[in-house]
C-alpha cells in the first residue's frame, strides 16, 4: 500500500470533481493545482496551492509551460525507497506528488470543432502527457488517474485502504495511462499525415476506442472485439441481442452498398458478406420485395438494409422471412411496434452512418495491407461505349446500377440486372465463366422477368465464352473494365451480337 498525502490535479475535463474532492479532503489529501482548475476547485469550496506557488515559479507564454518543473517532475518520478532518490529530493527541498489526476486539452474534439491550424496546434498538450507518463512509469509509488469516470474507483480504493492504494490498482492504471498518452499522440501525428496528404508514413500508428467485446469471433473459438477511430460507433441499435463479428462485418457491407446507392433509395440483402438482392426502384415496399426476389433463398438469415425510414406496411413485410439484422435510416412507431414481436431481431439505425474515403486495413500475423477505400461515385463519364450499338437511357441507368453492385460483390463477380434491380448474382470463384453461369442459374431458377436484362462484371472477360454466355442467357447490354489482350474480340462478337458494351476505366476487384 501506498499512502497519498499530496495530490496534483490539471483537468481539461472539469466534470464530477466535487465527490472527488470531498474525498481527498476526507483523508486529508493536499492539493496542487494549476491555472483553471484550481480555479474551478476553488469555486467548489475546496482549499488548494497553485502551481505557481508551489513551484515558486510562474506560468509563462500563456500557459504553455507551467508544470514543466523540475519540483513537478521530481516529485513524481522519484523512487521512495531509493537512497540516491532521497537525497536529492531532500537536497533540493522537494516533496512528494503521490496522486496524479490529469487529463489533456481536448486535442479531438477541437478537430471536431474547427479547421483553424492556429488553435489546433494550441491544442496539443506537453506538459499534460509527460506528467501522465511520469506517474505512469512511476506506478510503484504514485497512482495516476486519467478520466473522470476513474474517480469512482480511486474513491473506493482510498476508502477501502484508508488514504492508500494498492499496487494491483496502481498498476492497472498505468497501463490504461500509457494507452491514454499514445492515444493522444496518435490522433496528433494522424493530424499532420493527413494535413499533409501522407497516406503511408514511414511509422503507421492506429487509434481506436473499444465499442464492444463480442460474444466470439467469426467462429465460436475466436475472441472478437469492435474499435471505432471516433469515441463511439454511428451506428445505434434500438432492439434485438448483441450483435457478433459476423453480424458487423455483414452490417458494414450492407451499409457500405446502401449508401452508395442514391438518397433515400435502395434496399440491399446481405448473406456472408455478399448481396443476394439489390434493388434502387423508387417504391420502398417495391424496392424490397424486389430485392428478395432476386434470390429469397440465401435471404432467409441474412441481413436488410434500407436506405430508408421504415414504416408499418414494410414492417409487416419484413416479418413475414427470418432475418438477423434490419438496418435502415430509423423506424417509424408502428413499424417498430411490429418488428419487436421477434425479440432476437436486431434493428440498426444507420442513419448517421457515411462513407469517408478512409484507410482500409487487414492484418496477418504482424504484417497488415492498407488501401484506400473503392468508393468512387459512377457516372455516365466514368465509361465509354465501345460497340456499335449505343445504350438507351435506361440501359446507362441499368449499367451503372450493376456494376455499382458489382464491385461489392466478392471476386470473380457478375451481377445480372434489370430495371436497377439485380435478377442474378455469381460471386467468390476462380473462374469468372463458372461465376456468369452461377448468375445465370440464379436468375432461371426464381423465374425473374428479364426485360432489357444487363450484366456487370468486376473486371475484363479474358475470353469471348464469358460474354458469349451472357449473350445467350438473354443480356443485351454488358459493363466491364478493359485492360484484356483480347478486348478487341470482345467488341468484335458484341458487335456482331448487336450487343451493347461499355467500358469502365478502371478495375473493382474485392476479394
């Protein structure tokens, strides 16, 4: 046990101190403190020395040094029962700091706040984090707390041990301290690589904040957790059990095609993170119904996502199959009156969810791959007609709807569509002729009417037979990037097909 008798305390973060400092003052505890919190401790009713005072030293260039002290620092990191440590602290007339309570100008939620680099970089903490990092080292013989929702804690600590702390405690808290510093200086230097347009610095550094510890990961053996780069997730369940790795790596494909479709338009249908059903027609009820058709098989335990508000007709709808999660830009009273009769189905409101065109990452072992997102918005621009026979409006319509579609589709991909609704999709296969066949057989077997039928594919046929067989199946229109040694034959037989080819620019594999 360690017994604290002095205390510093610097908050940006003013919250809950009162309980804290009654306390303190409870077991005697002396306080230091500095510029606003001492301050806001003193309109609390509660004694405390200033920094400057205590240092004999006063603050200087507006603030920016004033705990920067040899007798700060000293009395933090001196080790109590090192002779040498002693002697100097006696020497030089130092006391002891046994209890830290710091946290950090708010350096995140400024950046939240303003693009003003002046008062960003005003910002930045220094004499906050060392300290952090002084206590912290020093953990033996000095508590350090961090937040205002550690105050509980330590109030209970002291109460238990009378004035003093235990090592388990202490410990504990420096390791959440070290995770608080590194956080903060993350979030700085993520700062300047992007104030800079450095994607790939020499030192990547990652910051997350935990959201959830789920029930397993992708199988029940595997631990699995959720961070999130902001301090919570856009996304906010109103119903249905927790959520599993599974389950938020398919909400996030979902979401991630929803909202790339048009504004408050388009259903989506996810089974192991692949869509089974894509629709963008105008009518919600429409929209979805339509969707399902496209494959109500794999629908049945998979995921919906609405780019829109739900209401009680498609409530009513959406009951009538088995789903896991339902996400959709809120739910109206009735309809969530209605969906809440399944207890384990789980409503997701995405409404705050957006695509930003972030770094994607995927880890193995120690090595992890970065991208950047394939977010690109298509249009009519983004291609080029290269067959004799130009694309009537609504087959430009159909097109860029399928290979929007398409490139969300895991690899070799091909989306088979009509009126901006997917009839047919073939996903995941080495071969991009077995995945045109597995859409075709998908659009046969739900008898799907096929009118004006359009295909998708995620990158160049590498021989005439792909398209050949889509041409067979009923297609009268194909979208696919170039790049093929044979793109050539590939105009030719769309040409003498009277087939209409377009061309994307650029590539969209996911594998």
């Amino acid at each position: 046990m360690k017994k604290i008798k002095t205390a510093l305390i610097s908050v940006s973060d003013k919250k809950n101190l009162k309980p804290l400092l009654n306390n303190l003052k409870k077991n005697k505890i002396k306080i230091i403190s500095s510029g606003g919190t001492s301050r806001e401790i003193k309109r609390l009713k509660f004694k405390c020395i200033e920094i400057s005072e205590f240092t004999n030293s006063p603050e200087i260039l507006d603030g920016r040094v004033k705990t920067l002290h040899p007798k700060i620092h000293a009395g933090i990191l001196n080790k109590r029962e090192k002779k040498s440590h002693l002697k100097d602290i006696k020497k030089h007339n130092f006391e002891n700091i046994d209890l830290v309570i710091v946290n950090f100008y708010p350096f995140e939620s400024t950046l939240e706040r303003t693009k003003n680099h002046k008062k960003i970089i005003e910002n930045i903490d220094v004499g906050g984090p060392t300290i952090v990092r002084g206590a912290a080292k020093n953990y033996n013989d000095v508590t350090v707390i961090t937040s205002p929702d550690q105050y509980g804690e330590l109030i209970q600590e002291l109460k238990k041990y009378k004035g003093s702390t235990s090592l388990k405690f202490r410990e504990k808290l420096s390791r959440i301290a070290f995770a608080e510093t590194a956080y903060y200086e993350t979030i700085i230097s993520n700062y300047f690589n992007k104030k800079t347009n450095t994607l790939f610095p020499q030192k990547k550094i990652f910051q997350g904040n935990l959201i959830e510890q789920l029930r397993y990961g992708e199988n029940p053996h595997q631990l699995g957790a959720i961070y999130s780069t902001s301090s919570n997730t856009s996304l906010k369940q109103i119903h249905g059990k927790r959520l599993g790795y599974n389950n938020y790596n398919d909400i996030f494909t979902a979401l991630t095609i929803s909202k790339s479709l048009p504004k408050n338009k388009g259903t989506v249908i996810i089974k192991h993170a692949n869509p089974c059903g894509v629709s963008s027609k105008n009518n919600y009820l429409e929209s979805y119904k339509s969707a399902l058709l496209c494959d109500p098989i794999s629908a049945f335990g998979g995921i919906v996502s609405l780019n829109f508000k739900v209401n009680r007709n498609l409530a009513v709808e959406l009951n009538k199959i088995f789903l896991e999660v339902i996400i959709a830009n809120g739910f109206d009273k009735n309809a969530i009156k209605i969906l809440k009769n399944k207890k384990n189905l789980r409503l997701i409101d995405g409404t705050n969810f957006s695509l930003n065109k972030i770094l994607k990452f995927i880890s193995f072992n120690q090595e992890i791959l970065v991208q950047t997102e394939d977010l690109d918005v298509f249009t009519k621009n983004s291609f080029k007609v290269v067959s004799k026979r130009k694309p009537t409006s609504k087959q430009l319509r159909d097109l860029i709807f399928a290979f929007n579609v398409c490139r969300h589709v895991k690899s070799n991909a091909i989306v088979l569509a009509s009126n901006e609704t997917t009839v047919g999709i073939g996903s995941g296969q080495p071969s991009r002729l077995d995945s045109c066949q597995i859409a075709i057989n998908k659009m046969k077997k739900f008898n799907l009417k096929t009118d004006n039928l359009v295909a998708a594919s995620d990158a160049f046929f590498p021989f005439v037979d792909g398209i050949e067989k889509l041409v067979q199946s009923g297609v009268r229109a194909i979208i696919q990037p170039s790049g093929s040694i044979r793109d050539k034959e590939i105009i030719n037989f769309a040409n003498e097909t009277d087939t209409v080819l377009l061309f994307s620019r650029t590539r969209h594999f996911k594998h």
